[in-house]
C-alpha cells in the first residue's frame, strides 16, 4: 500500500477528517455535497497531473481518474463525496475534463479537453 494518507468523511458533523494521527480535526465542509476546500485542492491537484496522461477521446469515470489504489483506500460515502467533488470541479471548468453522460450503473464520464 502506499503512502496515501487516509481520510474519512464524518456525514453527521458534515467535517472531512484526516485519519493519520491521533489528534485528527475536523476540517470545515464550505458545501456538503462536493466536501472541504481541502479535498477540491486535493482532488483537482491529482487529476490535473492524472488528465496529461489520459488518451483524447476515451471516457472515465472517477474511479478511472483516481486509480484502483487510491479509490481503495476511500470508504462509504467518501467515494459519492469525491465523485461529487469531480463533478463539481469538471461543471466550474476548473479541470481540463468534460461530462459526456453516464454509463450503465450511472457514474459519470468524463473525457478530456
């Protein structure tokens, strides 16, 4: 496993918190549905490396951008808040992907600008 520090979504506090140490502290959720600004920096950072080496012309879900590491270590609803968080980022044009519909269990795909 790799060194990808785990995180946690607490629903009922609405706070993203970090699982790494002892005296973990809830981080401020700016809008429940698409997590912490600290995850949308996380998140944007990551698929903006990921999205250079993507082919022009295919489709991925969230799943795919993350990779099958990284979406392992996400559990419960953290996976529903980052593919939300994804889609968020994608509709604000923050990301250089493009929504082009869903797939048979209704994840979103995304294709590259």
């Amino acid at each position: 496993m790799s060194n990808v520090v785990r995180k946690r979504f607490d629903a009922p506090s609405r706070a993203f918190t970090d699982r790494s140490g002892a005296g973990a502290k809830p981080v401020a959720v700016t809008h429940p549905n698409i997590g912490s600004e600290e995850l949308r920096a996380f998140v944007r950072s990551h698929l903006e490396s990921v999205c250079r080496e993507l082919k022009r012309g295919h489709t991925y879900t969230a799943k795919q951008l993350f990779g099958a590491e990284l979406w392992g270590v996400l559990v419960g609803g953290e996976r529903n808040v980052v593919g939300r968080c994804v889609a968020y980022l994608v509709t604000t044009k923050a990301l250089p992907l493009v929504a082009v519909g869903r797939n048979n269990a209704n994840h979103c795909l995304y294709r590259v600008l």
